[in-house]
C-alpha cells in the first residue's frame, strides 16, 4: 500500500488556497509547485490530454501481461496510473521529486482533492481532482531515480517516458533501469530530446538515430516496436504552453 510519507509537504484539505498564496515568487515551494501544476492539470484533463494513453495504445500490446511495473521518473503519476488501469497488476512510480510525489500519492487516495492551476507566471487558482478510478494500488517511492531501493530482475516492465534526456548520464541511466528488468521483461522508452546543458552535458547528448541504436545495443535491449512526432503538450498558464514532438521504443531486454 502506499505510504503517507512527505505529506507534510502539502496543505491539508481546505488549505490549498491559502497555502499557495504565502509562496513566494521564485522560492523552492514556488518552482516545485509550478512543475507539479503542470503534470496536475494534465491529470485532470486526462481524457483531452492522451499523450499517456496514445503512448500506451503505440507500443504495448494488448494482450501484455505483467505481475510489476516500475514508472521510472513518474512525476505526478500520469503514466503510473494509465498503466495500473491498462495492466491490473502492481504498478511502483519513483522520482526524486518530494512535491511531486506527495501530490501523486494523494492523487492515489481515492478522494477528490484540490490542487494548484497557474493563472499566469506569478500566480496560482484552485481546481479539484475527481477521485480516480484505480482497480488496484499504485506505490510512489520517492528516491534517486537510477538508484532506486529494489534488487535486480525485480519487474516485467520499467518505463522511461521523458526522462534520460534529463539526466546527466543518460547512457549510465539506462544501463541501470535495464539492470532492473528481468531476462525477457520490456521497456517502454519516450524521449523529445528535449537537453539541456545544465543537467546533460552536450557530449552526452544523444541526438542520432543511430546514438538511440547504440545506447540500447549496450543495455542489452532489443527494439520491438517505435514511434515517431507524438504530441506531448504540457499547460504551464493559461497562455503558455509547451509542445514537444516525442519518438519512443518498446524494447525488450534479451534473455542470458
């Protein structure tokens, strides 16, 4: 079951609004607050924004069957929950984000609760979660996201959905969630190659067909499946929001 753990973080029910306006512009709470609204929103708005499920539809089959997934980079849980729903079974999301994953355990509650919308760039509104319908549980785990707390060959599936190209070492990344799978498990990948210099030094950049080919030779996965130009759009305010073109892989990570 999930855990309440970092739940401190976040305003009791009622409190959100009065909360959100002693932030101040610029601060920590301030930044972390404004990523969690976006992956928020993009929750509530989950039947208009698909991108998680247009990405499942893609790649993994539909007659996938698999006892533990891992959500590697999970955010709010967008994915998490896409996959409980679409698999049935165990489904752990991780990210070493406190804020965002107080707010995805909440979300994982089975309450309706509020949450925090940008406005405009200095300032936040109130909108409320419909409970979610979640046929099982879903854990968040909030940790380094490539040293994460399980042995290896622990899940049938791990996911990397928008993540290596924001980490410093994307191949190493790889190499360790790849680490996590056992012999025949899958990996569901999606990237905009959206890097950037101050977290991805540019000489591990990964900017080539062929650089894609490489890194995943090496893990020791082989491509089942891809797709290329998804749309991911994400709302930051009202008037701002970004659009990225995503390609992705089912991968399979072949047997010893």
């Amino acid at each position: 079951m999930t855990d309440t753990g970092d739940q401190s973080l976040l305003p009791p029910q009622g409190e959100l609004a009065a909360w959100l306006a002693r932030l101040t512009l610029g601060s920590a709470a301030f930044a972390a607050t404004s990523r969690a609204a976006i992956f928020l929103l993009a929750l509530q708005q989950r039947s208009r924004e698909t991108f998680y499920a247009d990405l499942c539809d893609a790649l993994l089959p539909p007659e996938l069957r698999v006892s533990r997934a891992l959500d590697i980079g999970c955010a709010a849980g967008n994915l998490s929950f896409e996959l409980a729903g679409r698999l049935g079974e165990q489904v752990i999301g991780i990210d070493s984000d406190p804020y965002l994953v107080a707010w995805a355990r909440r979300a994982s509650s089975g309450e309706p609760f509020e949450f925090p919308v940008r406005l405009d760039a200095a300032h936040f509104g109130v909108a409320v979660m419909e409970p979610l319908e979640l046929q099982v549980p879903v854990q968040f785990v909030r940790n380094d996201l490539f040293r994460p707390p399980f042995a290896p060959g622990t899940f049938e599936l791990v996911t990397l959905v928008n993540v290596l190209d924001s980490v410093a070492e994307p191949e190493g990344a790889l190499g360790r969630a790849a680490e996590l799978l056992r012999p025949g498990g899958w990996l569901m990948f999606a990237s905009p190659d959206s890097w950037t210099t101050t977290i991805t030094p540019p000489q591990r950049w990964l900017v080539r067909p062929n650089d894609w080919d490489r890194l995943f030779a090496s893990a020791g996965l082989e491509t089942i499946a891809q797709l290329d130009d998804l749309e991911w759009r994400l709302k930051d305010t009202p008037r701002l929001h970004h659009i990225y073109r995503v390609h992705g892989r089912l991968l399979r990570k072949l047997e010893d």
